[in-house]
C-alpha cells in the first residue's frame, strides 16, 4: 500500500490503515525517540503519544507538496517525535538517569545496517549519551534533527547564544569521550 493511501486511510480514521502506518513507522519513531530518552518503556510510551499526534493531525500534513511523498511524511513525522521528546525532556527538567547496564539500543532493528555499521553506529550512540542532557539535546538537535540554532533557542527557550555554546561544549565532550574510547574522531 503507497504512503499516499495510507495517509488518507488514516485521515479516514481507518484503523487498517492506522495499524500499518504504526508498523511500518515505529522502528523508526524508536529510533528518533532514543535519542533523547533511554529508557524502553519511556521511549514507547512517547512514540505511541507521537503516534495519536500524527493520527490527529494527519490532515495537517501537505500532500500537495513536491517531493519524495515518503520522506516529506517522515521528515514531518520526525518533528512530531522530537517535539514530544523534547516536551518530556521539559517536564523532568533535562534531568534523564543514566541506566549504566542498557542495552535498549539492542532492541531497535534496522535491516538495511551491516554489522560494521551498526557497531559504529551503537558506539557513537553510546558517546553521545555520556553527554550532559542539555548538550546531548542540543547536539541531536543541530546535527542529527538539522535544527537551526533559531529553532533549537525556541524549542528549548534558550538563547541562540546559548545554543552554539552548548553546541561547541558538546562537540568538544565528545571529541574527548571518542578519543578515550579510540573510535575514529572523523565523526564529530
């Protein structure tokens, strides 16, 4: 089924159409929601609040726009995510726990990585989480989401300024924590 049924079977409140949708999406939703939340059941709990979002307002999404439909969806679904990320990351005032045994990251499934590239992959994740909350969402922000520091200062109500410093001190933290762990430092 193309995406273009699926979102209008879902504006339809199809349920068929919504289950699909929700089975096609949620590796990626859990993907996009581990980076700012570590914990299983919390990151499942916001993806399927990301879920009843994209549900409700899946009438706001332009079909109409030019472009690969598929990823003009994911990337409108991706903002949809992080923002629900970010709102909880607000509710608990940045202050997320570090289980020191995780392996949530096990649990998300990628098909399409190699071994090599779901080792890099897993490493750089687990750098980036040695970071301090704020750094950490400020760095997935502007380099992983591709936030704007404008966008990232009004997501997070803090000054541009602010942003690009928080930004420099996490790149500079994890150039740190990367040579300490003798991963290739190309990646920040």
């Amino acid at each position: 089924m193309s995406i273009i049924t699926l979102i209008n079977g879902c504006s339809q409140n199809d349920r068929n159409s919504q289950r699909m949708m929700y089975e096609g999406l949620f590796d990626y939703a859990m993907k996009i929601a581990f980076r700012y939340i570590h914990q299983q059941e919390e990151a499942e709990e916001l993806v399927h609040e990301s879920f009843i979002k994209l549900y409700k307002n899946i009438d706001r999404f332009d079909l109409s726009r030019d472009g690969d439909t598929e990823a003009l969806f994911k990337g409108w679904f991706k903002r949809i995510i992080v923002n629900t990320c970010i709102d909880q990351l607000r509710k608990v005032q940045l202050n997320i726990i570090h289980p020191e045994n995780d392996t949530d990251y096990d649990y998300i499934r990628d098909s399409q990585e190699s071994g090599l590239d779901k080792m890099a992959y897993q490493e750089i994740i687990e750098a980036i989480r040695q970071l301090t909350p704020v750094y950490r969402t400020v760095f997935n922000l502007f380099v992983i989401e591709g936030f704007s520091h404008d966008e990232i200062a009004q997501t997070l109500d803090i000054s541009i300024g602010a942003s690009k410093s928080n930004l420099s001190k996490a790149k500079s933290n994890l150039r740190k924590i990367i040579s300490q762990r003798n991963i290739h430092t190309n990646y920040v």
